[in-house]
C-alpha cells in the first residue's frame, strides 16, 4: 500500500481504491507543480474532466447516429451529432467523424478508406520530424503500405517542396500526408495540394500538434487544400484524448466506413462527449487569444533561447513547438531532458533532423508552449524559462544536481502561483 495522500476530491475512487487513488493524486501534484513543456500535452478544463467521467461510458453505440446495431441511443446520438456539428462548424468543413480512439487509429483508418494493402504512401520521415503512422517502416502503416519519405533540408530544417514534387510524381502515392510531429514551422497546405494533384494523391493534412491554434486563427488552415484533416483532440485543442478525421463530402462515406466497421467497434461515447465540450471551449473568443498567446511565447522562448547560445532546428518557430539540437552544448537529448525532469521541467528528448544518434538517444529535444500557456504564462515569463532550460542543460553537462534542486524549487514557486486548469488546488 502506497503512503502518498489520498486526494480529497474523489471520494469515491479514494474509498473503493485507495492505492490507485493515491496515484491519481500524486499526478495531480506532479502536473500541478512542473513546468510542462511537452508540446503535444495540455491541461483540459474540469468540464472536459467531467464528461470523460460521466455514464456515457456505458453505453455501446456501434455504427453512426440514426444508424446504430445496438438500442438505447436517444442520447447518444444527440451527443454524437453534437460533437459532429461543433467541429464542422470550428473548422469549416463538410464532414466529420468523431468516433477514431486516437491519432494512430485515425491514420490507420485514412490508409484503409484511400489505399490498398501494398500501395504506395508518402509522407515526412519520422527523424525529420514526421508521424510513425504516415508511412514509416516500423508502423503497420510501413508495413502493410509501401511508406516513402520526404524530409527537410540540411541547411534550412524546412521542407524543400522541389523534392517532394519529384518524390510525388516518381512514386505516384495514393495518399500524401504533410504535418508531423515536431515541426516548428508553418505548413504549406496549398504548396502540398498542388503536388498531391499533379501526383493523383488524396492529401491528408494530419494537424494533431496544430488543431487548435487552426482553430483560434493562429495558424492557416488547411481546409480548402486538403482532402481529409486528420487531427487528435488533446494536444493544443485541449480536448480529451481522442481524434477526429474531416473531410469533403465526396470523401465522407469511404472515411466513415474505414473507422466503423474497418477498424473500430464501439466509440467511446464519454469521449464524443469531452471532445463536444472542447470544442465549445475552442469557439469562444478566450481561446483565439489562447492559441495566439501560445504562438507568441513560443516565438519570445525561441528568442531567449538563440540569445543563450541554444541551436533551434529552422533558426526559431511560428508555432508552439521549439526543436533544439543540443550538440553544441555536448550534451545528448536525452541527458538533458532527463535531468531537465529532475529540476521540474518536464520535456522529450528527440531526434532533430540528420540526426547521427539513434531514436532512443537521440541529439535533441523538443519543447513547446501550450501547457503553460494554459496556466496564463505570458512572453514576460520565456526569459525565466530559458535561464532554467540553460541552467538545467549545463547542470546535465556537469552532473550537477544541487544546480537542479534549485532550479525546481523555483519552477515549483512560479507554478504555484498559476494554477493548473482541471486540478482542484
Ligand atoms: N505522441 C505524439 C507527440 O508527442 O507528438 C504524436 O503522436
């Protein structure tokens, strides 16, 4: 049995279970008390909290509204379609499918709706900052398709669209994917449509990391250009985990039918629910200024940072993500990220683009701004962030670990005094 303290706000799970309760607890905590700067997490509100925890969660619900194998739908389909008409309204598309359990899923279900077992696929190379689930060799979606892969230049860490124009029309993929996962730049949705048309590709923009600062106007959309947009909802739109996959309506039964019955069963209604909740959230005006302040500490943080001597893949960011190669600073990623976590500053280590290191020990790390961006931090705060970054860096090089009790002593000062949405104080 777990000594840790029981937290007072769930009764319930407290007294049927207190060691896992207990867990809850210190998670609470530790989220509460870090600086958290993985770029693809964020702290969701109580009222998303909320309907991940509700009843919903008991019903099985296979199919679509209207059109479902089990009874008992009354209110799971006014759910559903609610969810469906939040997003199609924030995004400005024709359709959307809200049932994918998560990223991964909703890219498996795009290659099941527009490509056969053994065509071919194209997207970013994961070590240049891709997605595992866009063709990479490792991913079902390499091995069950014939994945090839663009990446970005040597000299600039952006996409030369020269290359992916050759890549495209030598190997004709049925899908072409842009967006990734630790890509610090604008995505050029039309420059990527036009090669997806000349190629005869159905283009798939996978704006996970993106969906919300899209939503509050922070970055372009891809919506007129790409075909099908494939996002999660718990990244910067701050939803629940789950995903969504839109699209034009010419597209809508083939991306309907691959989800369910494809590759799921029953969707998991407690989540349809939150993602409902979120997207109510990402439509009020609070969240455009949300998703512009996120861009606007990344860029001041990006600054801090090439002001202490930190090398940024692509020279900085126009979004909420930084990618640091941390060679210069003869330090490995993942040294740095994990020390970086013993002084409350919680990152991910990363392959940065050309990397000589392997995945598991890789040269970089990534970092981002939505969480705190979330607990109000603005660009007057990025100065602190990147003195801890700089210390904690050169604490890892010198294995100084009373530099790095410091430095988490003063995270834990400034985040108590911004209190984590969704954790009761
Ligand atoms: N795992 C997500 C990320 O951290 O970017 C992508 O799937």
């Amino acid at each position: 049995m777990t000594s840790l303290p029981l937290p007072a706000h769930h009764p319930a799970l407290s007294a049927a279970d207190p060691e896992l309760a207990a867990l809850v607890g210190a998670e609470e905590r530790l989220q509460a008390d870090t600086l958290r700067l993985i770029p693809s997490e964020n702290y969701v509100s109580r009222a998303v909290l909320e309907a991940s925890g509700t009843v919903l969660q008991n019903k099985y619900s296979e199919g679509y509204a209207g059109r479902r194998y089990y009874e008992g739908q009354q209110n799971i389909d006014q759910v559903e379609l609610l969810a469906v008409r939040r997003a199609k309204a924030l995004f400005g598309v024709d359709h959307a499918n809200v049932q994918p359990y998560s990223g991964s899923p909703a890219n498996l279900a795009v290659h099941l709706a527009f490509a056969q077992p053994g065509d071919t696929v194209m997207g970013m190379a994961l070590p240049m900052g891709g997605h595992l689930t866009h063709g990479w060799g490792v991913s079902a979606t390499g091995t069950w398709f014939r994945g090839v892969q663009y990446g970005v230049r040597r000299d600039t860490g952006l996409v030369d669209f020269d290359e992916v124009r050759e890549l495209a029309l030598k190997e004709r993929p049925k899908i072409l994917f842009c967006g990734g996962t630790a890509l610090p730049r604008t995505i050029d949705f039309a420059a990527f449509a036009e090669i997806a048309r000349e190629a005869g590709a159905v283009l798939v923009a996978d704006v996970a990391h993106i969906a919300g600062l899209i939503a509050g106007g922070a970055h372009p959309s891809p919506v007129p250009h790409a075909d099908v947009v494939s996002t999660t909802t718990h990244k910067t739109l701050r939803g629940p985990r789950g995903a969504m996959l839109m699209c034009r309506e010419e597209h809508a039964r083939a991306v309907d039918k691959a989800v369910f019955p494809g590759l799921q069963g029953g969707p998991h209604n407690q989540t349809t629910a939150a993602i409902a909740v979120a997207l109510r959230e990402a439509a009020q005006p609070s969240f455009r200024d949300y998703a512009h302040q996120v861009v606007a500490n990344a860029r001041a943080l990006a600054e801090e940072l090439l002001a202490r001597g930190f090398d940024l893949v692509s020279g900085g960011t126009d979004n909420h993500l930084i990618l640091m190669d941390l060679t210069p600073k003869d330090v490995p990623g993942k040294v740095a990220a994990k020390a970086l976590d013993r002084a409350g500053i919680v990152v991910n280590y990363n392959t940065v683009p050309y990397d000589p290191r392997k995945p598991f020990d890789p040269s970089g790390i990534r970092i981002g701004t939505p969480s705190l961006t979330s607990r109000g931090l603005g660009t007057q705060a990025m100065a602190a962030v990147a003195d801890w970054i700089d210390r904690g860096v050169t604490a890892a090089r010198t294995g100084d670990e009373a530099a790095l009790a410091v430095i988490r002593a003063e995270v834990a000062e400034l985040m108590s005094a911004h209190p984590a949405p969704g954790i009761p104080t």
